[in-house]
C-alpha cells in the first residue's frame, strides 16, 4: 500500500515539473507558463502594456494579445499584437476615451498549443502619467525663456489640455550646480520666462506638468543644462556684437549703392533717324 502511495506521488511531482518546465507531457501536448507581471505602463497618450514570459518559458514562444471596455463588451485581438516573440503591445489607440475603463490579458503560444490568459487590472487613460514631449530653451543675456510641448493624440478629437480639468500648470525646477541650491517656480502657460539668473553660474532646468484637481503621477523633463556667462564677458560681447552688425549694414548699403551706379541707363532712340548721303563716283 504504502509503495503505491510513493509511486502515486512521484507521478504527481513529475507532472507538476513538466507543467512548469513547458515540456511535453505525457498526453504529447506541450503545457506552457502563462506570462506573469501583466500590467499597463502608461503615460498620457501612450498606453504600453507589459509582461513577463512564464516561469522556465522555453525558446520560440510568442504572444497575443485582447482587449476590451468594462461592461458588456466582448474581448477584441488587439491588431497589432497577433503571435508577437515582444514582452509588450502598444494599446494607446486601442484604448483612447479617456473616462472608460478598460481591461487586456495576453496569454503565450507554442505552436498549436497555447497558457491560460492573464489579465490586467482595469484602467482608465485619464489616469495616466504626466509628461511632456519637448522642452526648448533660450538665453537672453543672464534670462532663460522657456517653450513646452505637449504630447498628441492618435485621434484628432482628443487634446491633452481638453483631457483634464484644471489643467495646465507647469512646475519649473531652476537648479544651480555650484551648489546645488534649487528654485521651484509655477507657471500656467506653454512659454515663460524665469527669473534673471546670476552671472558665470551654471544651471540646469527640469518641467513637469501638474493638473490641481487630479492626483496624476507625472514625470519630470530630462535636465537641459545652460551656461549664463560673466557679466564682463557679456559687456564685452554685447559691443562687439553691435559692431558686427553696424558693419554688415554698412557692407550691405555699400552694395547696394554700387549695384545702383553700375546699373546702365536705358539709351534712348532719336525720334527721326539721320541717313547720310552717298556720293558714287562714275
């Protein structure tokens, strides 16, 4: 009795090692890890969902994809994600209106043989990170002007400020490297201007987006790093400058005079041509 028990067991261990090792059991099919970790990584306007291959996932193994709208809606394959080898599938236009509540799941595929499916938790696009697209700097003397850019959609019908209420706020990082000190600043529009900065100092300048009446993670920009330099240097480039640009004037009104001078004046024709006479001698 006891040696069935033993054997019954061992069969048992077997089974439950070829199940998670994605070998051949021994009805011939193939049984495949499901992937793990599904979830949405998503910013606004960039809806990216992630996985992870199964445990003991073997080579060749590929992925589909389905989403669908909470409630009555049936699952629909995600068109661009059919038996992909990728750990990820874009679902920004799959999944655009920004107060639905949307779920996906993505399952692996051997040959004729497929897991079971793994599913997300809800999500819905206005919960998204806040980001921005762009950020451009430029340097007046010691003042940096700033210019945002926001992210755009798929669909025409949908901007990122119509997205949210309340939305456009800009929270400004102004750090200085020589010693760190940081200066936090708030602005309302795509293009401000910041304080006026101390000469021969470098600073770096980071964004990030904020919407008051929604509690949005957001990212920062990458650090744009600018140089404001002395007051003297600047003294001394501002003249020379000014000279630079009073002798391209000059050179340029110089031109033009003599291109003026050179020009010949149309010659005019006499109203009645003279003829002379010739004498032929006999």
């Amino acid at each position: 009795m006891a040696e069935v028990v033993v054997s019954a067991l061992l069969l048992l261990l077997l089974l439950l090692l070829l199940a998670a090792s994605g070998l051949p059991s021994h009805g011939g099919e193939r049984v495949l890890a499901a992937p793990t970790a599904v979830h949405f990584q998503a910013r606004v306007f960039h809806h990216l969902l992630r996985w992870k291959a199964g445990p003991k996932a073997g080579a060749g193994l590929l992925y589909e994809v389905q989403y669908r709208r909470l409630g009555n809606d049936s699952w629909r394959a995600a068109a661009n994600c059919t038996r992909i080898a990728l750990l990820s599938c874009d679902l920004t236009c799959e999944t655009q209106q920004p107060a639905v509540h949307y779920l996906a799941r993505v399952r692996a595929i051997a040959g004729n043989s497929s897991s079971a499916w793994r599913l997300t938790r809800r999500f819905t696009p206005s919960e998204a990170t806040l980001w921005l697209s762009k950020v451009t700097l430029s340097r007046s003397g010691n003042q940096l002007h700033v210019s945002l850019q926001l992210p755009t959609s798929c669909w025409a019908n949908l901007t990122y400020e119509g997205s949210y209420e309340a939305w456009g706020e800009y929270l400004a990082r102004v750090q200085r490297v020589s010693n760190n000190q940081e200066l936090l600043q708030v602005y309302s529009s795509l293009e401000f201007d910041l304080p006026p900065l101390l000469w021969g100092e470098q600073y770096c300048i980071s964004v990030q987006p904020r919407v008051a009446s929604r509690p949005n993670a957001a990212n920062w920009t990458e650090e744009q790093c600018v140089s404001i330099p002395t007051l003297e240097e600047y003294s001394l480039l501002t003249p020379s400058l000014a000279l630079l640009t009073l002798l391209s004037l000059g050179i340029l009104g110089s031109g033009l005079g003599l291109a003026s001078a050179c020009k010949k004046k149309p010659t005019r024709m006499p109203s009645v041509l003279p003829f002379v006479e010739k004498t032929v001698l006999t």
